[in-house]
C-alpha cells in the first residue's frame, strides 16, 4: 500500500472508533508548547514548522519503514515524504505537503540543529545522510531539544538560552559532521560517488566550457546558496516544478545548459525528464540543452536498459568503467 493510503487509511481508522487523528500531546508535548519554543527561535510564525517537530515527537504512531527494529515509531526517524504525510494528511486531513517544499520547513530546523539527519541501515538508524537520495534517510528530533520542550517553566527557557548559544550551535554541528563522517564510511554511497564521478571526468573531458551550477550529490539542502547565485548569474531559475537533475551545467558562451543523470538504480533521461527540462530552457530563454545518463558498469547499463529501453532519442551515454567516450541514442 502507498504511503499515502496508508496514513490516510491510519487517520480514518482512528475517527471511526471516536479517537482524534492526533492526539493533543506527544510525549507530553503541546502544539502551544512547541509555538513558545519556536517563537524565541524565530519561527514562531510557521505552522508548517512547527507540524514537523509535532511529528517527529509522534511516539505513539509505528514507524513507515517497513525495514525497522520491531517497536519502532515515527519519533525514532521520519522520511521527508513521511512527515509530508503526517502534517499534511494525518494532522491536517488535507494532502500531504509538497515534498520539494522541504526547504521551508525542514532546511531551518536543520540549519539551528533541532532536527538531525540519520539513515536506517540494517533496521538501526546511524548518524548523517550516508548514501545520497537513499530512501532510509531520515530525521529526528536533537535530543536536547526533546528535553526542552518536555521541560516544566521556568527551566524550559533557560534550558532553551543555552541550548541556542552561539558556541554549543557550533558545537552541535561539528559533533554532527563528525558523525556522519564516520557513518558514511560504513555504507556504500555509489551513486554519490558516480555524481561526481560524472562531473570531475565526463564533463571535462566531453563538456569543454561548461560550468558546474548544481549537483544533488547528497541529501542535505537540495539547493546551496552558493548554487543558487550560480544560478541566478545563468538565468536560471528552478522552481518546485522543474525536475531536479543529478548535476546542471551551463555554457556562458553558447548559453545552453547540459543535464546529467547518473543511474545506479532508477532514473535515466527518459522523455519525460526531456520534456521537464526543455519547458525549463524556455522558460528561462536558454539556448538549448543537452542530455547524458551515466552508468557505472556496462554490466548495469545492459541490465537497466535490457528491462526499460527509456533512454531518450538524442540524449548521450556514459560508462565509468570505460570512460574515453560517449555514446549517443539516435532514433
């Protein structure tokens, strides 16, 4: 069952027998409560916010993983999407948020350490987004937080004073990166690592000119400020319905912008990403594009295309392990 059949399915389920989809608390927790807490932070005023720490509290709800240790709940780790489902449909009735809307409501928990990413491998959940666009990573509530909001007054506010210091931020944050650091050396991160593989040798051996706007090598933020001015100085302005590329190139001379999809398990340039883009590049008055799908191994690439043959007419092929030319789809 999808996952947003079956949260809705989970909401019904509780109205018919007179519960409410949601209690008033989780863990002792109010909505009133987090509002107070959000509000010294500066993000009292978003609702959508303020529903994501009500769900990563949610310890009563059973976990959406279908792989995690028996017992497991939404609090112990929660998808984008999972939480996209629990705002959006299980509290609210609605439909699930949007989950390119992430930015906005999950991006300033992250940026002030109340929230921390985590992958579910082997039914535990270990520190850091390992292994980019997993379908384990996840996120969960900073523990020191969970203290403060369970705190009684007046403790909370001091609790709070010290916790958003200057110095214990930056402390959370080295401590974070350390973990993940270390956690991302357990887990194989192939298709992060066949992303940059793409750009540092493909592009600059068949793409000579083009510069490197953005890539989504990872799980963090889905665009860097960083990328976002390299963007705006292309004239190109991506919007939550444009399709988010591996890796987007631009050349400023010939003004034509080169997507890059590298596959290890779904995703080649299909029509249907072609036509996404193409309405991007006229939208933005580029003046074409270019398309590539990257495989790691010719053993990959047969075993994708010998089940789906979706890579698109006039785009081009790359293969890591025989990395000295290109091939391209002709009709």
């Amino acid at each position: 069952m999808a996952l947003h059949d079956k949260v809705l399915e989970l909401r019904n389920s509780r109205l018919e027998v007179g519960k409410p989809a949601v209690p008033e608390a989780f863990q002792g927790v109010t909505r009133a409560k987090i509002g107070e807490v959000l509000k010294l932070l500066s993000h009292g005023s978003n609702a959508d916010i303020a529903d994501c720490v009500f769900a990563l509290l949610d310890d009563e709800t059973p976990s959406w993983f279908a792989n995690t240790r028996q017992g497991g709940r939404v609090s112990d780790g929660a998808t984008t999407a999972h939480l996209a489902c629990h705002i959006g449909i299980l509290q609210r009735g609605n439909g699930k948020l949007d989950r390119e809307g992430r930015d906005h409501w999950i991006k300033p928990l992250r940026e002030w350490g109340a929230i921390e990413a985590i992958t579910l491998v082997d039914r535990e959940m270990i520190a850091g987004h390992v292994k980019a666009k997993s379908p384990n990573s996840c996120y969960r509530l900073n523990e020191e937080l969970v203290a403060i909001l369970k705190a009684p007054e007046p403790e909370w506010r001091d609790m709070l004073a010290k916790w958003a210091s200057v110095d214990a931020a930056r402390s959370r944050r080295t401590f974070q990166a350390e973990m993940e650091e270390l956690s991302r050396k357990l887990v194989d991160s192939g298709h992060a690592a066949l992303i940059r593989a793409s750009v540092r040798h493909y592009a600059a051996r068949f793409l000579p000119g083009y510069r490197l706007l953005y890539i989504d090598d990872s799980d963090g933020d889905r665009v860097s400020p960083e990328e976002r001015d390299k963007m705006e100085q292309a004239g190109v302005a991506l919007t939550l319905e444009d399709a988010m590329p591996d890796a987007l190139l631009w050349h400023p001379e010939t003004d034509y912008l080169w997507v890059i999809e590298a596959v290890t398990s779904d995703g080649e340039v299909d029509f249907h990403k072609v036509n996404q883009v193409k309405r991007l590049v006229d939208r933005c008055g580029k003046s074409g594009v270019g398309f590539t799908t990257t495989y790691r191994t010719w053993k990959e690439a047969a075993a994708r295309q010998s089940a789906h043959k979706n890579i698109a007419v006039d785009t081009y092929v790359w293969i890591q392990e025989d990395p000295s030319k290109q091939f391209k789809v002709e009709g």
